[in-house]
C-alpha cells in the first residue's frame, strides 16, 4: 500500500473521529435543540405565554427539589405511593433538564445526576414488580408501559444533561441504567414491545429516543422497526384478551404508526388511547426530525401524525372534552398534557395553522422546547384564528376502508352527533356498532358509557381496569344501539370482532341545515343486517336543530331487539302509561344485562310512543314509532355491582319481538327552563306523529308529522346509493323521483 493512499485513509480516519466528535457535542437534541435554545435564551421575557409557562415549571420544580430525591422500591400498583413517586419522578427530570439548558442553572443538573445514579444503584439488582396483575411486568412499575414511561421521560432529561457530565459518569449510567433498561423492556418483554398497540408505542418511543441520546444504532434500529426474532406465537394475548401477534403482522414504531391510524388521522383504539398515545408518537418524531432528519418521519404516510392532530381535536366536545369512544374515561380533553405538546409539535412542523393557537390560548401553556417557543411568539404577534369544528366523517383502518366515525354539528356545537361505526378498535375496543352519543355544547345527553375504571385511584382495584369493564362497559347492551336476543355483538369475543367492521353506506354533509350519515353492520349477528341512518335537521316549526335516527333490522329469523337510549337528566313525562317496581329485578343473566335494574315497564299506546326529559335547563323528547305489543322499559345501571364500580345512571329501552323492523326515532331538544326565575318556556314536543310508511329491502321511508300540520318525508335509498343514482317511488299513491342516496322534502 502506497505512502499516499495510507495519509488519505489516516485524513478520513480523522475526519470520521472529527465527525464523531461533533456529532457527540449535538446534545440537547431531542425536543430542544443547541440553536433552538439560543433563541429561547434571546426571547425570555418577550413572549408572555412562554414565560408564564416557564414560571410556572420553575416554581414546580424547586419545590420538589426541596423536598430531596426519593426512589423508593416498587410496591404499589397505580395510584399507590410507590408509583406516583416514581412517575412524579421523571416528570420532574424532564423539567429539570429543560430548565438547566434555558437557564443554566447547574442546580437542576445536579439533581437530575444525583437522581439518575440513586436509579443506577437500584437498577442493577432490582427484580421485576412484585405485582403479577399484567401480561408485562415491569421493574419500576407494575407493567412495562409505565417503566416505559419514565424512559421517555427520563432520556429526555439526560440529552439535557449529556454534555455536562462526565464520559465516566455517561459509560456508567448507560451500562449499568439505560442500555440494561432498554433491553428490559424490549429484548425481555418482547409480548410487550413486538406490538401494533398503544403499550407498543410507548415502550418502541422509550427506547428509541435513549438511543438517540447515546447513539446507539442498534437501539434506534430496534425502536423503529421491532425485534426481528422475538418468539412470540401467533394469537397470544394480553390480559385484555386482546392479540399481540397477528400472522404476518409488522412491528416497531413506524409499524405503530402505519397499522392504527386511517389516512384521515383516526386512531383505531379511539380517542382517549389516541391522546394518550400522541405524547410518544409526536416526542420520539420529534427527536428523529432532529437526529435523523433523512427519515422525514413527519412525512411518514402521507403526514399522518400531523393529520392525527387535528382529527383528535376534532373528537371533542364544546368544552375540549374526549368523546368516550371504546375504552375511554370521561372528562379527559385537550388540556391534558399530551394535546399541549400535540398541539405545539402540530404547529411547529405542520405549517404553522393558526387555528392551532387558539387551542394552545386555551391550554394556556407550551411546551419549553423549540416548537413551544414557536407557538408563544406567534399568539404574542395575534396570529391566532378559532379553531373551527365542523361536521367530520374519519375514516378507521390502515387504508381508511374499516369503517369509520362521524360527527354531525349543528349551530356552533349546540347539537354535536356522534356515530360510530368503526373497526373493533384493537383490545380497547367495544362492542357497540352503529352506536351513537349526542351532546348539547359540553353536556351529554344521549351518553356513551365509557370505560369502567377510576383511572390511577389506588382503592379501586389499583387504579386498573375493573372487572365490569368486560361485564358491562364493553357489552353491546351498555350502549345506544341494537341488541338481539340479549347477547352483545359478535357474542362478545374479541377474536369474531377484530375480523370484521362495519361500513359506510352514505354520507352527506354539505348542507347546515340537514346533515345525514348512514352505515351498516352484516357480522354483529349472524344472518342479520343493521342498518342505521342518523339524520341532524332544522325545521321551522321547532327552533332548535333535531335528530332522526332509523335502525333498520333485517334477520334470517325471529328475535328478540332491545334498542336502549342511556339518557341523562330528569324524567318529565310519557305519553304512555307505565308501572315502577318497588323491588327490582335485573332484566338478564349476562351480556351486561345482568347490571341493569328494570325500574319501570309500559305498553305504547298510540303510533309514537314520547319519553320527556330534563338536561341543564333544556327539555328533550324522544319520540319513536312504535308497535302495540311492543315494551317500553326504564332501566338503571347497577345490578350485581356490591363494590358500587358502575354509576347508577338511567336508561330508556324500547322491546321488540320481530323479525324484519325499523326502530324510527326522533330526539328534539327543545324549550328551557330557568332555576332562577322558574319559568318553563316550549316544553311540549312539537312532533305530532312519526310513521314507517315504506320498508322493503331497497327503501325505508319515514314521515314525520310536526304540531301545526307541518308533514314532512324523509326516503333511505338502502342500496344503490350512488350520488347520481335515479330513484323512482310510488307511496300512498305518491310518485317520488330523486337522485341520490336520500330524498327529503315536504308532504304538505
């Protein structure tokens, strides 16, 4: 070998250790970057909302630091001692570590140090959770989500640290902490890691991004595209009886990303788990944009992350708050701390949306990082615009072509529709197709239930899920939709449901003053077609916007159908007579039925069958067309439950014997009344009858008579429902012709 060609490789040698060297000074680099803290540094005390949000972590921080570092062995499930200090923990490492790079203030250094080795000394030999409960076990926690967590967490505080400490302090944290740590979770756990779930995501995000940190290629590769001999078989399962293998299934991070979400952003385990699962979704990109920008993760499947931001946001309420789809808990929304660093990631590398700064306004918090700078400059310059929530159709599935969700909004969320008829929803899902929930502004009035859980509350079951999350919360009968012959669709296993979905029939949502949406279901019984049409109207008779619901059933056979409304609010009254037990009885054995109380029975006494109620102020009438032998029941949630788990919320059930029917409803708000001064204004319904005057096996049509004479028809093309399809229909002697999936028009 020549002279020269040895100088040549000794000059790129060098220029490979000098590459080596400069890549090791990147640090911070995950979510805050060298240039981007400089820039915060230049800003602080300009930009009001990031300093408040500043203050606000300072004064959080220093108070914990006073109180001294604490790692107490792990004992407790969630909400116990053990666990929320341990997750109190790596919040306050994260914070920390921002605040020593903004600031420079070597205190928050020290105590991110002096906290990482008490973990270093307790890592080593530390067993798994003495906990059995999970399909996981952790080693901090009681499942390896929420190791998982603090790993997340927790690397974000070291890149914040990195170049501070010394190589010998880094080789002793990374051998005997992080790389230990990160096998544990992944290599140890692979039933945990080698998924396509929200546990996976975490668990692909925590050790992705301490890779990052240590640059580790092995680990990034792992986070990103799974184990590749993880000896898992197909069809295990969690603890859900969810699966964690599928037969050819793909694993890993971008896996995660490509399998649960639609093109449209929707996240198939719905919206609480999406939430949850947004902060590692959007941190670990975050610090790929960063480190490995040749990914282009935020362009990864057509930008889907950035998309998922904002059909989130449009899975809320009036007031911010998640629709409870599949397993959720109510009350949790936007300003939760995932959707402030959504929302602030969303801006920054989506193209600056301004209808995103209103939400932040709300939040009234950033993220201390480059994308939270970013927000708090541009609503400090008045570029913020209200984020408009309009009617919404996402599609569920990898291709979009699972089903779906959709939401119908009337006058500036006065009415909001939600209609679900989505895939099963991975084992978070429900069993609940072409249910609906529908809210008037942030108050529900026609509920979904929710999940059965008291999420991190140590003295309900350890905070976990409790049993009446399968028995009842998951069943078919605990939601506002059709149930045949008592059994929840799809008899309640998850392995009938994940292979199935419904799908979309119709949708029109053009017009503000009639919305329509309709979807069937052909699995949920065998031999049975659901058919189910939601319709959100205004009519000048009545001066708030209505709802027209119609459930077609179409069988192979005679069944039994109970078509529940979970209502919330007082009972007014009835236009039919009923009687009330003063001893209840439950209304079934399984399938949840056995959690319901029969309160009240009654008998239709004419073709509609009206149900009044009470909600914060405003009336509402459920008006259905009935038949004479069917039954009216009131129902309570409540049965079989001696730890008091489940509210003992009411519901409002029409029973039917039959084997093809329409169940046609109408549910109008109407009227008001003031506690203060105690006037009631428009509390009677202004429908005056509601008929099925066409049912075959193409076309429903429903007539809708309002007080004042006021006769109005609506027609459901139930096949052929192209845009440009002609109709043509004879009813009662009257010729309809129309184009398009659905006719709506006035009789006279």
């Amino acid at each position: 070998m020549s002279i020269k060609h040895n100088i040549v490789l000794f000059l790129s040698f060098l220029g490979f250790i000098s590459c080596l060297e400069v890549r090791s000074q990147e640090h911070p680099s995950l979510i805050l970057t060298q240039s981007g803290v400089e820039k915060i540094r230049k800003e602080l005390g300009n930009v009001p909302l990031f300093d408040a949000t500043l203050k606000k972590v300072k004064a959080e921080v220093d108070a914990e630091i006073a109180l001294g570092i604490e790692t107490p062995i792990p004992k407790d499930f969630s909400g116990g001692y053990t666990h929320e200090k341990h997750k109190r923990n790596f919040l306050i490492m994260q914070k920390a570590g921002v605040l020593f790079q903004i600031l420079k203030d070597e205190t928050y250094a020290v105590y991110i140090r002096n906290m990482l080795f008490q973990y270093e000394a307790m890592y080593k030999d530390l067993p798994v959770h003495p906990q059995t409960r999970s399909y996981a076990r952790g080693k901090l926690f009681w499942q390896c989500l929420n190791d998982s967590n603090w790993l997340v967490y927790t690397s974000q505080a070291y890149d914040c640290i990195y170049d501070w400490l010394s190589k010998k302090e880094r080789k002793k944290l990374e051998k005997n902490l992080f790389k230990p740590f990160a096998d544990f979770i992944s290599v140890e756990n692979p039933q945990f890691f080698n998924r396509v779930h929200n546990h996976s995501t975490w668990g692909n995000a925590a050790v992705g991004m301490i890779g990052l940190v240590m640059q580790d290629d092995e680990l990034i590769e792992r986070a990103l595209y799974g184990l590749q001999d993880d000896g898992l078989p197909v069809g295990a399962k969690d603890n859900d009886g969810g699966l964690i293998r599928e037969e050819g299934q793909q694993t890993g991070f971008l896996a995660n990303i490509d399998e649960p979400f639609s093109p449209d952003g929707y996240y198939t385990e719905g919206p609480y788990y999406q939430r949850y699962a947004m902060y590692p979704f959007l941190v670990f990109a975050e610090a790929l944009q960063n480190v490995r920008p040749d990914l282009k993760i935020f362009e990864h499947k057509k930008g889907v992350l950035l998309k998922s931001v904002n059909a989130l946001l449009n899975l809320t309420d009036a007031d911010g708050k998640f629709f409870p789809l599949n397993d959720g808990q109510k009350g949790m929304s936007y300003y939760s701390r995932e959707l402030v660093t959504a929302v602030d990631i969303a801006y920054y590398y989506g193209g600056l949306n301004p209808q995103l700064l209103s939400i932040a306004e709300k939040q009234n918090g950033v993220l201390l990082d480059d994308s939270g700078l970013a927000v708090a400059l541009a609503v400090r310059d008045g570029k913020s615009k209200p984020f408009e929530k309009k009617s919404i159709n996402l599609t569920d599935g990898s291709d979009g072509k699972q089903g779906g969700v959709g939401v119908l909004r009337a006058d500036n969320e006065e009415l909001t529709l939600v209609f679900k008829y989505a895939a099963q929803g991975l084992s978070h899902g429900h069993y609940d197709k072409l249910s609906f929930s529908m809210y008037n502004q942030g108050n529900e009035v026609i509920q979904d239930y929710g999940l059965a859980r008291f999420v991190n509350i140590e003295q309900k079951g350890g905070g976990n899920y409790l049993k009446e999350n399968k028995t009842w919360a998951k069943q078919s009968i605990a939601h506002n939709t059709v149930i045949q012959n008592e059994s929840s669709h799809y008899n309640g296993k998850y392995e009938i449901g994940s292979k199935h979905h419904s799908s979309l029939n119709f949708i029109d949502i053009s017009k503000e003053d009639f919305q329509i949406i309709s979807a069937k279901e052909e699995n949920a019984y065998a031999g049975t077609l659901l058919l189910r049409t939601l319709v959100m109207l205004k009519n000048s008779k009545a001066q708030k916007p209505l709802v027209l619901d119609v459930m077609k059933v179409v069988s192979n056979q005679k069944n039994q159908y109970d078509f529940p409304f979970y209502f919330k609010g007082q009972v007014i009254e009835t236009n039919f007579d009923y009687t009330t037990y003063n001893t209840m009885q439950t209304l079934g054995e399984k399938y949840g039925y056995q959690h319901l109380w029969l309160e009240a029975k009654g008998k239709p006494v004419s073709e509609v069958s009206q149900f009044s109620f009470l909600n914060n102020e405003v009336f509402y009438t459920i008006s259905t067309a009935t038949n004479a032998n069917d039954e009216l029941l009131f129902t309570r949630i409540g049965a079989n439950d001696p730890e008091f788990n489940l509210r003992r919320d009411a519901g409002y059930m029409i029973r039917r014997n039959a084997q093809n029917t329409v169940f046609a409803s109408v549910i109008e708000p109407h009227g008001g009344y003031s506690h203060v001064s105690e006037f009631s204004v428009d509390a009677k319904t202004h429908i005056q009858n509601l008929k099925v005057i066409y049912d075959d096996e193409d076309y429903t049509a429903i007539n809708i008579v309002f007080t004042g004479g006021d006769e109005k028809v609506l027609i459901i093309a139930n096949k052929n429902t192209g845009k440009l399809k002609e109709h043509n229909l004879i009813i009662n002697d009257k010729v309809f012709n129309w184009k398009g999936p659905y006719h709506y028009s006035i009789i006279k």
